[in-house]
C-alpha cells in the first residue's frame, strides 16, 4: 500500500505538464492586481480633488438679489435688497 502511494508521489513530483500555464496565470494576476489598485487610488484621488473643488464653489457661493423701484404714473413701489453674505469674507 505504501509503494503504491509512495509510486504516486514521485509521478506527481516529476509530472511538470501545465507547469508553464500556472506561471504564466500568477504573472497575469499579478500583473492586473497591480493595475487595479493603482487605477482605484488614481480613481480616488481624482475624486477627491472633484470633490475638493466642489465643497469650495458651494461655499463661495452669494445668494442675494434685488428688485428695483418701481415708478408707476400714481405711485412708487420701492425695491427691496437681500444677501446673505458674510461681512468678513472675501473672494479672490
């Protein structure tokens, strides 16, 4: 029983057959994991700096508006004016 399984191993051992496929396969894997994960940190660093560029154009955003006076031939209407800008902000 022992011969037979010990007979088994050396066939296994000296069978190279498929050898060159798994390597080339590791290579290929290795080769698109490595491309994934610098493809996603790039995809997240440009997400990011989107994101970035974002946040800043909503925070420098004004909201104000104003109607003018209207003259009409028996009356005036005045305008009126709202901002909510704050005092102390400036915008380059």
């Amino acid at each position: 029983m022992f011969r037979s399984v010990f007979r088994c191993a050396r066939r296994l051992w000296a069978d190279d057959r498929g050898s060159i496929i798994a390597t080339e396969y590791l290579a290929l894997g290795s080769i698109v994991g490595l491309g994934t994960i610098a493809g996603l940190h790039a995809m997240r660093e440009a997400t990011n700096e989107e994101l970035k560029e974002y946040g800043n154009s909503v925070h420098a955003i004004r909201q104000s508006y104003q109607v003018p006076t209207y003259k009409a031939a028996n009356g005036v209407k005045p305008g009126s004016a709202a901002s909510d800008v704050n005092p102390t902000m400036t915008c380059p």
